[in-house]
C-alpha cells in the first residue's frame, strides 16, 4: 500500500552557504549591544543547516528538519534575510529530475522564504519516507505510517496554501502550486489506507471498513486528477499517476467487497452479487493498471470466489434480482485521515534570537523615538527661545548690570560671575577648538555618503554593461531595483548633511558676532575691569531704590525660573524609557492581530510628557508676567536716577552681557553638533558596511554568472579561419617565391594575451579614507593583464602566412616586417632568458638576451 512513496522519498539536495557573516553584520548594524551574545546564536543556526544538508531519513532527521524551519521562521521577523538586507543566496536543487536529463535543474534565491519552503519540502519527504518504511503488519507500523504520511501531507499543504503563494518566482518545479497540492492529496490518501488496513486487522465491523476504503479511493481519486494536469516530463512523475489510479481503483473495489458483505449479513442477494460484480470490476482494473506495483491479485481472487458462491445461492435458493450498480445506494464515507498542521514548537526548541526585537516592533519602537525626540525637540525649543527672548530684553535694560553699578567704578558682581563662568568653560579657546572641529567630522560623514554611493553606482553601472552584452543570458535581477532603497537612503543622509552644514553656518556668524565679548569674558578679573570704561556715580530717589529693590527681587525670580528650565529639560531628555514601550509594543504584537502601534505611541507620549508640556506653557506664561513686571519697575529706576551716566559704560556691559549669553549657547550648540556627527558617522558606517555587504554579494553572484556563461561561449566550436585575400594569391602567383627561412631560424609570431570578455571581472581593491571602509570592487570592464591598458606585443595571426605569399619588393632584405620591434631593440623583457632559444629568432633581428 506504500509502494508510491517508496519511490518519492529522496528530499531536495541543497548546497551550502555562508550564514556567519551577513547575519554578524546585520547583527552589528542594528544590534550591535548583543552582537557578542547573538554571535552563538548564529553559531548555532550554521551548524543546524549543516546537518539539514545531510539529514538523516529518521525521526531524528525530520525533527532536525523542523527545528530548523522553526528557527529560521522565527528569525525572519527579527533577521530579515532577502536581497536587501541580509543578502544570502540559497540554493536548492529540484527533487524529481535528479535522476534525469535534466539533472542539475536548480533554483536559486536570495531570501529566507525559498529555504523555509525548501526545508519544510523535505520535513515533508523525510515523513513520508519514515512512513513508508514502516511494517504494515504490525499494529505500530501502521499507527507511525499513518501519522507521518498526515504529518507529510499537512506539510505540504502549508507549503500549498501559506508560503508557496507569497513567492514572486516559483525557483523549482517541485515546489509549484500543483506539484504540492498532488503530494497533499496522495499523502492524504495513504495515510487514510492505513487507517483502513489496521480496520480490518483488528477486525471491524464491515460498515466501517467500507467507508474507510471508500474516503481512501476518494482521495487517490483526488491524487490522480491533480497529477494529471502535472507535467513532469522525464521523471517517474507518469508512473506514479498511473499507480495512483490503479489504487483508486484497488480501495473502491474493496469498499464494494466490504458492502457486500453487509448485504449479505442483511440477506439482500441481489445487491451483495451486483456489488461483488463491481468490485470485480474495478479490482480488475487495478490488477491491469498496477503492472505489480503493489499487491492486489489475491483479493481478487477472494471476490471472485465470493461471487461464485453468492451467485450459485441466488441460481438454486433466492432468485434475487440483481440491480444494476447505478441503482443502488452510495456507500458512505468516513474521511479520518486529515492533514496534520505544521507544528509550532519542538521539545527542546528555543529560539537563540528570541532576545532580539522584532522588525516591526522594532519599527514601531523607531517611529515612537522619531514622534517622541520632535516632540522634546519642539518644547525645548520653546524653552530656550522663551529663555532667549528673556535675556535680550534684561540686556536692553543693562539689567541687571545697571542696579549693581550706581558708583560707576566697580565690576558689577553678576559680570565677574559670569566671566568666571566662562573660563571655567574653556572661554574663547575651548569654543575654537570646537568650531575647528566640526568641519572634520562633517567631512569624514561626507566622505562616507559620497564613496557609498559611489559604490553603488559603479555596481549599477557594471551590471548594465554586462546586461547590455549579454541580453537575456543575463538573468539576475537588475541592480537598479535592488539599490533603489539605498540611494534613498543615502539622499536622505546627504540632505540632512546639507542641513547640518547651513546650521554651522548660523552657528558660526553668532560666534564672529560675539568674539570680542566672549574674548573679554575669558581673561582675568583685572583685564575684565580694564576692558570697561569708567562712569559717573549715581544717586537715586526713594522711589528708585524702591524700584531696585523690586529690580533685585525680579533678578531673583529670573534664576529661579531659568533653574527650573534647566530642570524641565532634563526631565524631558531622561522620559519615555526606551525599554518599556518596546515592553508594550511586544506584547502587543504578542497578543492582537491587530497591530495598533501609532494608537499605543499616541497614548504613552501623552502619558508621559503631557505634564511636562502643560509645564512649558506655564513657565512661559510666568516670564510674560514677569517681563512685564521687570519693564515698569525699570522705567522707575531710570527715571529716578540722577548724576553722571556713561553710555560706553553702560554699553560695555551690555555687550558682555549679550557675549556671555551667547558664550552659552554657543557651548551647547557646538556640543549638540559635535554629538550629532559622531552619531551620524555610525549610522554611516553601519550604511556603507550594509551597502559594502550587498556589493560583495551581487559579485560573487555576478562572478559565478560570468563563469557559467563564459564556459558556455568556451564551449562553443570556433569559426574556420578565413581565406587570404585574393590579392595576396594573385601576387603571390606572378612572382618568384621568397627566400624560405629554415625552421630553426623563423621567429614565431608573438601571440597577443585572449581578449577578455566583456564584464569580466578584474579584481582590484579601493582603500577608502574612512576607517572600516575596505569594499573589493570589480571593474565592470574586462581589462587585460598589461597593466590596464590595451597594450599587447603584436598582433596575433601574422606568422601563419608564410613569406612566400607576400609580393616580393614589399618589405626589403634584411629589414624587420614586424613593426612593433624595431631592428635592434632589446625584446628580452617580453621573453624571459631561457624560454626562447636564440636560435629562433632570424639572425640580426634580436640580438642575445642579456
């Protein structure tokens, strides 16, 4: 009964490949705090493939069939293997036409999903093998058989239905919609056969026995129809649609004999005969069409006994009458087998990457950082411009230098603190230091984006050549669509460069701006005194010092509030932990098909920074008050001060003052900057290492194409060499031979190096002047070996003309007719010493080697 899949059981046969160092630099791009944790992962996922490559045809084999496919299902959520991220080729070889003419038909492709159909393939087969090795005559084997051939045909269809379809290009026969949806059904109907034959050998009832072999004709039924539109020419395909027929009809015959026999427990002759005939019939059948596939002579033989006595009973006892078949009742169905869902999990299995995020919570964890860091940015800005607004209106008001300064001859006390601020900082020479950093690192960045994208026009460049030349031959997906995202990405990293560099910019005119104060503002106390000129002294009313009483207490309430300012802003730079929304955004993901990730962000960022933002609003409300407040009390100061006044005093000051404001801002501006380069050149590299990994990718590939249709052109028979010129016969005819130089003494053509082809690839590798950025390029042109350029020895073909073929008069006695070596010129460093005897060459025209 298993005879079909003891001729089906070879798996598909695949070859290597390189897992390690894609998955390692992926890993270090996006993952780099557990890349030394996740490289055992990827240690482990290696070996695993080693092992499916020659699995064992076992139990043991088909679990390591499965885990693998769980692994590498597991993995494609978080380690997205295809031609743009992850770009590993994987090849897998069909498993019908490995023994034929066709031998070698194969499909590769560059992404995870042709290895899970490939794998779960053959956790198919390897199932369908242990079935069919299994003793039918024990109450075990049929129980295992019956298990496997249901775990084979739930297999394959989950290949059928789930994988299959979402596949652009169907790389090998094997895997077709049709191929799969055969295998589904014949699987299914085995396993159904099981079931029918352990009926019978514990004895059942035969009006169950009958309907199991009945759903079992059902389904070889269903084998047979789909098979046949199959074409697999060339392999034992054919046969196994035949046979599938022949079993058809072997499992109807028998629900027929099975029938019978409940007729005659009923006394119904009349039926029992009409179904002995059937099965006969299509016992018969099966016989034919079997060719000795599997055994069925026997049973055969038993219905056409039963017959014989069932007709003789009818002749001398019951004269029944004898319906035709079409007349009686159906014989009713019980469909037990079903295919057996793929499973999720294996005792033992765990996923090695099961700490990684996966890509869309991943994503979604991005999108909330994105959402999250315009939203900090948005209110600190508010903050600091709120902040800003309010220092330049206390500078108008030379506040609050001008309630410190009513002798006119002392520092005010808030100058001497801010200019001993700044030099704490690092004053002016710390600030140049920093602007003269900045172009570095904005360079380095440019210099990473410009040589990437570099590389990736070369390599779109090298495959439009080589696709140009070889037309369709060359089949391999255009570089264009493949780096389409990338130069996205790369535009998008040049437009941010762009506005990062008119920031400095900005940046920079505030510093000229504001030199000459910072400058005064970083040096000693006595400079700074001498740097202001001397005022007046002033004296004021009751109401003004009343006004500078109010003034002070204002000044106050200014620190407290830029203090609480600063505390805000850090309150907002340290919310929102990272970690705990990724939490939420997994379990999410865990729990509801629908993945809700905007509604959630939504409602964390109001949680989280609501408060702060109705913060902001109130700050800033306080600081319209209080400037306010500050105007009205420093109109009164003013107006109540009497004496001698200096404007370049009070002008003096207010230029400090506006210096060390920007001194300030300055200093965060440029640590801001510098911070953002560093970042960027990360995610640079991490972009170039990415595009740099493709590149090698789609070389290698391009170099195996190269190979394969070279040694089809190198296969190909030569054209005939052509005919001299008639003119030369001519010639050659009228006149009286040459001279015939004697073997010994005629020089042999120099032999110009094979043209290459083409696209060839000439290896040569590119040190860039970023650090870790080392691509090996091919030149998209074949180039020969003399140094790059075309420069070849002479011309090949010459010397097989003899000199009697040519007019006489054309070239004089003794001259040299090989242009390319002038009489005399020393040829020794084309023709090592040694490997061209001087006797080869013609007397005085290349004198000895030296």
């Amino acid at each position: 009964s298993s005879g079909i899949n003891a001729e089906y059981g070879e798996p598909k046969k695949g070859d290597r490949a390189n897992l390690h160092r894609p998955l390692m630099t992926f890993i270090m791009g996006a993952f780099p705090e557990q890349q030394e944790e996740m490289s055992v992962g990827v240690d482990d996922v290696s070996k695993m493939r080693e092992k499916i490559l020659a699995v064992e045809k076992s139990e043991k084999g088909a679990e390591q069939l499965l885990r693998y496919y769980l692994q590498m299902s597991a993995m494609d959520c978080k380690l997205p293997i295809n031609e743009n991220q992850i770009h590993v080729t994987f090849t897998w070889y069909d498993s019908f036409y490995k023994d034929s003419v066709f031998s070698g038909k194969r499909g590769s492709a560059a992404n995870s999903l042709f290895e899970r159909c490939s794998v779960l393939f053959n956790y198919a087969a390897v199932s369908s093998q242990i079935a069919a090795s299994q003793n039918l005559d024990t109450d075990d084997g049929l129980k295992i058989a019956a298990k496997y051939f249901q775990v084979a045909s739930g297999a394959f269809l989950h290949l059928r239905d789930k994988l299959v379809p979402t596949m652009q290009k169907v790389p090998t026969p094997d895997l077709s919609l049709e191929v799969l949806g055969s295998l589904t059904a014949l699987m299914q109907a085995q396993a159904q056969e099981c079931i029918y034959i352990k009926a019978v050998a514990d004895k059942m009832k035969e009006k169950v026995t009958c309907r199991l072999a009945g759903s079992a004709a059902d389904f070889y039924g269903e084998a047979y129809k789909a098979m046949s539109n199959v074409n697999l020419k060339g392999t034992s395909w054919d046969k196994w649609t035949a046979i599938c027929l022949a079993k058809q009809n072997y499992m109807a015959g028998l629900a027929e004999y099975y029938q019978s026999m409940v007729a005659k427990e009923n006394k119904v002759i009349g039926e029992e005969l009409a179904r002995l005939t059937e099965a006969n019939k299509l016992l018969g059948d099966a016989v034919k069409q079997s060719a000795g596939s599997f055994e069925c002579k026997d049973i055969l033989s038993k219905v056409n006994r039963a017959q014989a006595a069932a007709q003789k009973d009818n002749d001398f006892i019951y004269h029944d009458r004898v319906p035709n078949i079409s007349d009686l009742p159906n014989i009713g169905r019980a469909p037990v087998a079903k295919p057996t869902p793929v499973a999720t999990e294996v005792e033992g299995w765990v996923d090695v990457f099961s700490k990684l995020v996966p890509l869309n919570v991943q994503q979604a964890a991005t999108m909330y950082a994105s959402r999250k860091d315009a939203l900090i940015h948005l209110e600190v800005s508010r903050l600091r411009e709120a902040t800003n607004a309010l220092n330049g209106a206390m500078n108008s008001m030379n506040l609050p230098a001008a309630i410190e300064d009513l002798g006119g001859k002392e520092i005010p006390a808030s100058l001497i603190e801010k200019s001993g601020d700044v030099r704490t900082k690092g004053g002016l020479m710390t600030l140049r230091q920093s602007f003269d950093d900045l172009p570095q690192l904005l360079q380095r960045n440019e210099e990473i984006i410009t040589e990437t994208l570099k590389a990736l026009n070369d390599e779109e460049a090298s495959d439009k050549h080589l696709r140009g030349t070889f037309g369709a031959k060359w089949n391999r997906t255009k570089s264009e669509d493949l780096t389409k995202s990338f130069k996205e990405q790369g535009d998008k990293y040049q437009s941010i460069l762009t506005n990062a560099r008119n920031a400095d910019k900005i940046v920079r005119e505030k510093f000229e701006t504001n030199i000459r104060a910072i400058d005064i503002l970083s040096k000693d106390e006595s400079t700074l005194i001498d740097s202001i000129p001397v005022g007046g002294a002033q004296s004021l009313s009751g109401q003004g010092q009343k006004a500078v009483a109010s003034l002070k207490s204002f000044m106050d309430q200014i620190k407290l509030l830029k203090g609480e300012r600063d505390a805000l802003e850090q309150k907002f730079k340290t919310g929102g932990d990272t970690e705990e929304i990724i939490a939420k955004f997994s379990q999410l993901n865990t729990e509801s098909n629908l993945f809700n990730d905007e509604g959630l962000s939504t409602e964390h960022l109001e949680k989280t920074y609501g408060p702060l933002q109705a913060a902001v609003t109130d700050s800033i409300s306080r600081q319209d008050e209080l400037i306010a407040k500050i105007t009205g009390a420093n109109d009164e100061f003013v107006q109540s001060k009497t004496g001698a006044t200096s404007d370049p005093r009070s002008e003096m000051m207010t230029e400090l003052a506006q210096g060390y404001d920007a001194f300030i801002e300055l200093m965060s501006n440029l640590a801001e900057g510098t911070k953002f380069y560093n970042n960027l050149t990360k995610i640079l590299t991490t972009y170039q290492s990415n595009v740099n990994d493709f590149i090698l990718a789609r070389n290698t590939e391009k170099e195996d194409l190269m190979k394969s249709l070279q040694g089809n052109l190198a296969n190909k028979t030569p054209p005939a060499r052509p005919d001299p010129p008639q003119f030369h016969q001519q010639a050659a005819q009228s006149s009286a031979p040459a001279p015939q130089a004697s073997p010994m003494t005629q020089a042999p053509a120099p032999q110009a190096p094979p043209l290459a082809v083409p696209g060839a690839p000439q290896q040569y590798n590119y040190q860039g002047s970023v650090p870790g950025y080392q691509p090996s390029y091919n030149m998209p042109y074949g180039m020969p070996a003399y140094g790059g350029y075309y420069t070849y020895p002479g011309p090949a073909g010459y010397g097989t003309y003899p000199p009697a073929q040519y007019p006489p008069g054309q070239y004089p006695p003794g001259q040299n007719t090989r242009p390319q070596y002038p009489p005399g010129q020393n040829t020794g460093a084309q023709y090592p010493p040694g490997q061209y005897p001087p006797s080869q060459y013609p007397p005085g025209q290349y004198p000895p080697y030296t």
